[in-house]
C-alpha cells in the first residue's frame, strides 16, 4: 500500500473523519411589500425553513408549473430562482393558497 493510501485508511478510522462533507445552507434575506423580512434557507432540495416575524417554519416542496413552491405551518412560500418569491397564509385543508399574499424580493 502507498504511503498516501496508509494515510487515508488510518484517517477513515475516526467515525466521522470520511463522512462526505454537505455544505452549510446559507440564509436568503427577503424583503415583502407588506414591510415584512423573511429569512429562508434552503437546506436540502425538498425543504425550506422560513422565519416569518420571528417565528421559525418547517415547508414541504410542493407540485409547482414553474419555480419552487414550499407548504407547511399554514404558509406558501413561492420561489422564482433566488431573487423573487410570494408568500400566502394557507387556510386549514388548502394545499394552494387562495387567500392574497405578498411579494419578496432578495436583498
């Protein structure tokens, strides 16, 4: 065995030392035309956590025709790339918001 491969097998003894390495999810700043910010992160690509005035929610991925749609904890949070997004309160049994909601923008 090469020396450099004796240094990996012995590194690979710490349980955690080969464990593949997932990135940090980072936050996204959104600013909504009701005058409200809302952080999301975007840990993995079935969900979204928001923290909507100062409350943290856990949203699903949701069927969308375009864009990232995310529901859960009586929200709808609508993606459009990074920059745009819509945010809808969910009434109790809605899996599509039909109550107004308001525009975010990144920033």
């Amino acid at each position: 065995m090469s020396p450099s491969r004796l240094l990996l097998a012995l590194a690979c003894l710490s349980p955690t030392a080969c464990q593949p390495v997932r990135p940090r999810a980072e936050a996204v700043l959104y600013r909504c035309t009701d005058g409200r910010t809302v952080q999301a992160t975007y840990g993995d690509s079935d969900h979204a956590r928001l923290l909507i005035d100062g409350r943290p929610y856990r949203l699903t991925v949701a069927i969308s025709a375009s864009g990232a749609r995310y529901l859960g904890e009586g929200w709808q949070w609508w993606t459009k790339g990074m920059h745009d997004a819509w945010l809808a309160p969910l009434r109790p049994g809605e899996t599509v918001a039909s109550a107004p909601g308001v525009a975010c923008q990144a920033w």
